[in-house]
C-alpha cells in the first residue's frame, strides 16, 4: 500500500493515449478475451466511452504514475447506475509492475476514497473466462451478482462491493486515541464522552458492550463491568473526518460515575 501511496495521480486525457496503449499493449491476456486491439485508437475511445444517457461530467479516468511513467490506469463512473454507486469500467497495471501488490493497493485506495465521497458500493464487470481477472476482482472483496450478457462471445460477469468503513480507515491521535461520543440509541441522550484506541474498539465489536482506554491508568476498561451497568452496542459510527466515534448504545443505569444518567447534567451559565 506504501507504494501505491507513493504514485503520482491525475486525470488522463486524449493527449495520454499513447501511453495508454503503451500500458495496454503490455496486457495481452485481456486483450486476447475481449478480441480488441491495443490501440491509440482504443485508448481514444475508452476515455469517451459511457453508457447511454449518462452525464459525461461524472466519467474520470485516472493514471497512476511512477517517475512520469504510467503504471495503472482506472476508469470511474460516479453514480453509476444510481447515486450511491460507483462503476469501475477499466483497471490495468503495467505488467512490469504485476504480482508486487500495487493493483490490489490501487484499488484499495480508490474504493477507500470513494466511501469517503459518499458511495456506498462499487460494481464491475469481468469476461467469466478471463482468470486473472476474475482472481483479481475476487481477492479485492468483489462478489460476482449475476450474468451481464456477453462481449465477443464470452459471458460478462457482473460483480460489486460493499463500501464498509474498517478500523484502518480511522484517524487516531499521535496517541494512538480517538474520541467516543456514547448515546442512547433510542432516546439520543448524550450518555458520555470516552477515548478508545484501536483495540479498545476491536474489543467493542467482538464483544458488543463498550470498552474504552484509560489515559489515567493507562489500561483497557469495560464499561459497567464492575457495577453491572454494561453498554450494549447498538451501532458505531464515524464523523465526516474519521475521527470522531458516536457509539450508539443500550444503557440499563447510570453511566456517570457519579451515579448520575448521563455525565452531562451541569448547567454551564451564560456569560455576563
């Protein structure tokens, strides 16, 4: 992933279609399943190419570089076919920088930055004899949904992800700590705000009841452990910016430790 991290990126356009048939030509396994030739020409035509009536507004092909060099290459349909759903109509590495990690990285990265924009899923289709291609699409979570027709003969699977947020994605403090705003789920009572870390959080999700970090003691804690007043976990949830928890819970007693329902019940006046 730190490579990939490493690539420049831009959107590509009719001026890269050199180099894009440059890249294609180093694939000829695709090349050979959808019957095409890897072209200037094609290269053209896949930066124009869109499904009928779709806004080419929303189509971006991006390249990734290395040195001004292309190494991959993807192209992106935003809110294709509905709103909350992004299309991946191509994806190709350079073969020289095949079976180092640097496409499922890729992808990582995209699909990360596209859960980021708001989509909660992203379709593709693959040609069903075309093996590499369906390892690849499987090894990065992608599930294949049904038949899509065929192209040159070949029958077109389709395939799509879920875009779930993962403790990776969070952004924690040079502590290693991010901030958890703990409500009821029902009610929306604000109940208390905490501090959990990466395994205090893992343990939350294993478990269903909160665990927090202790920047006192310095140790893990289970909520209501010792009183018997334990949250159950409702739903988690991330802030705009990732780094931010609203933990959204069941809680049967007192979560202050004054004995208090909630920790917020001082009246903070007004200024004079």
């Amino acid at each position: 992933m730190a490579e990939a991290c490493e690539l420049d990126v831009r959107e590509l356009s009719v001026t890269d279609a050199s180099m894009m048939a440059e890249l294609y030509r180093g694939n000829p396994q695709y090349f050979e399943h959808t019957g095409e030739q890897p072209t200037e020409a094609l290269a053209r035509r896949d930066l124009a190419d869109l499904p009928d009536g779709f806004d080419p507004e929303k189509k971006r092909m991006y390249g990734f570089f290395r040195g001004g060099r292309l190494v991959a290459l993807i192209d992106l349909l935003f809110g294709y076919p509905d709103d909350s759903c992004a299309y991946i109509g191509l994806f190709m590495v350079a073969r020289e920088e095949q079976g180092r990690g640097i496409g499922s990285a890729i992808v990582t990265r995209v699909l990360g930055r596209l859960r980021r924009d708001g989509f909660h899923r992203v379709r593709l289709a693959y040609i069903e004899a075309n093996s590499q291609s369906r390892g690849f699409w499987e090894h990065c979570g992608f599930k294949a949904t049904g038949d899509a027709g065929t192209f040159n003969g070949g029958r077109i699977i389709a395939a799509q992800k879920e875009l779930k947020m993962t403790i990776d994605d969070l952004t924690f403090d040079d502590r290693g700590l991010i901030p958890a705003v703990v409500q009821q789920y029902d009610t929306g009572e604000v109940l208390m705000v905490a501090w959990m870390n990466a395994e205090s959080l893992r343990l939350t999700q294993e478990t269903g009841t909160t665990w927090f970090w202790s920047r006192s003691r310095q140790e893990l804690w289970n909520k209501g452990a010792t009183s018997g007043n334990m949250q159950q976990v409702k739903e988690v949830l991330a802030d705009c910016d990732a780094d931010t928890l609203l933990v959204k819970v069941d809680s049967p007693g007192p979560a202050c430790h004054t004995g208090n329902r909630t920790c917020f019940f001082q009246h903070l006046g007004s200024a004079e």
